[in-house]
C-alpha cells in the first residue's frame, strides 16, 4: 500500500509489497501479454516487407534471388525487401500528488508505472524504441532508446516518488512539441487532473500519434454514504466542500474532446482487471500487435 504524508518521498509497493524482483516480473508478464500472438522476425534488421523483384545487378546478394521469377522470365531477379520504420514511442508519466495517493492498496501511479514498464517493453521487442518524460512538478526525461537496459533503469529510479507534486502535463507537452524531430507516438498515463493537459494533447495530435490512459481510482467516482464533507485537493492543497456523490471531473467530456482531437483514448480504473481491455485496445491500434510504425 502507498503511505506517507505530503512533502516526504516513498518507496512504491502494490497491494501485495512487491520487491523489485517481482516488479519486472510481473513488467514482463504484462509484456508478453500484450505481444502475445504477434510473430518476432529474426529478419528485422535487413527488411521483412516485400516491395518488388527486379533484374539482378552486380553485387546483389545470392540469398536475395527471386527463383520463382527467374524460372519464369528466364533471366535472373532479386527480391527488394524494406525495412519497416520504426516510430518512436514516448511515455508521459504523470507523478503528480493526485496519482500517488489512493483510497485502495494500489494507487494510480503504481498502475500506471506497471502500465509504462510493460508498454515499453513489448515496443522495444518490436524493435521501437522508448523514451520518457514525467509530467509532475520534478521533471525527468529519457530520449527513446532501443537498450532494454535504459528502460529498466528509469523504471526502477520512478519507483520512487514524492507526495507533494502538482502536475505539469500542459506545461510538459508545450515543451517538448518543438523538440520532437520526426512523428512519433506519444502514450500519456495521467489522470488528467491538469486543465491544461487535455487542449496540450489535442495540439500534440495534430502532428503526432496520440494515446491517452487515464486512471481513475474509485473514491473518483464518489463515497458512499459520505454524505456532505470538506476536502482538500492533493496537488494544490485547496480545500472545497463536496458531497459523496458528487463526481468532481468530466469524464465524458474529457474523453468527448480526446476523441474529436484524434487521441485514442482508454479509462482504466484501479480497482478493475484491465489486462484484457489493455490489450484488446492496442491490438485494435495496431501499436503492440504490428510494431509502432
């Protein structure tokens, strides 16, 4: 269970106190299930996409011939393969207060680090390689990578965290638009507690591949038989008076506004099996499934 109090750092645990062995155990697992059913070409690397046989020319490697075409033409052809592009996969991982804090033993952002570790870690077996930004008040950044090695070690640094960031989704976004040299796929995990986050993502989507996750913890959609109390908001520390029932965040209209912008966008709350849902969405993207592309 997460504990602490606001202005100290903690160390992430998950309702059954996993170590870090068994965090990247259960990383990988998730991994596997999202690649499970997808082929791994042991022929990445020199191009597994047909485009077209053509006359041989000196120097064409032998392997490369096209014999069905050359025993039908009489004269000798190679086959042209291309290499699939790989698209760069950058996480935004929002640490702010709001996500640390839980009214279950598993807290949105030990979620959404699961979720991230896993993410990335089934891109890097497409051969895609991963970066990561964090979107709280302490910023951190990683340029994507194919080394599996730079991916566990910020998984493992973000297993720690602080009970006091506000969040710099909008902010985050807004600076690292310019800095994105080619198109790339870009998956926010937040609870999009930042108004400026949502209008952040739409303009982001108008060059980029877009996904949101985003996290909803239970006590989000109200308490029963709280009745009339005072609250304090996790982040920014104001206090507001609110009924149990009372959901405080648009879902729908956040999700609405998402949409009309072309970000894919999926609600996991943290109280629900998500694996199926996980995976069933990035098939239907194709992002798991055929490789960021």
């Amino acid at each position: 269970m997460v504990r602490g109090s606001r202005g100290t750092e903690g160390q992430l645990e998950a309702a059954d106190r996993l170590d870090t062995r068994q965090f990247l155990i259960a990383t990988k697992r998730l991994a596997t299930s999202l690649s499970y059913g997808t082929d791994r070409s042991r022929f990445l690397g020199s191009g597994i996409e047909y485009v077209q046989s053509r006359p041989y020319q000196y120097g064409d490697p032998v392997r490369a011939i096209d014999w069905r075409v050359t025993a039908r033409t009489g004269r000798v052809h190679v086959k042209d393969f291309e290499s699939p592009k790989r698209t760069p996969v950058w996480f935004l991982l929002d640490t702010s207060a709001s996500m640390t804090l839980s009214s279950i033993p598993r807290s949105k952002y030990a979620l959404a680090l699961q979720l991230a570790g896993g993410i990335a870690e089934a891109c890097l077996d497409r051969v895609s390689p991963v970066g990561i930004v964090t979107v709280g008040e302490h910023a951190f950044r990683i340029e994507p990578s194919l080394s599996k090695d730079t991916m566990l070690q910020w998984l493992l640094h973000l297993r720690r965290f602080r009970y006091d960031e506000a969040t710099r989704l909008g902010q985050r976004v807004a600076e690292m638009t310019p800095r994105l040299q080619e198109r790339s796929l870009v998956i926010a995990i937040s609870d999009l507690h930042d108004p400026l986050g949502v209008a952040a993502l739409r303009l982001l989507a108008q060059e980029h591949d877009c996904v949101a996750l985003v996290l909803r913890d239970p006590a989000e959609y109200g308490l029963r038989g709280a009745g009339i109390l005072a609250a304090r908001e996790a982040e920014s520390g104001q206090s507001f008076v609110t009924t149990g029932r009372r959901q405080r965040i648009d879902d729908e209209e956040i999700l609405r506004s998402l949409r009309r912008a072309g970000v894919d966008q999926l609600m996991i709350r943290t109280d629900r099996p998500f694996l199926h849902q996980l995976r069933q969405f990035f098939q239907f993207r194709g992002v798991i499934g055929r490789g960021a592309r």
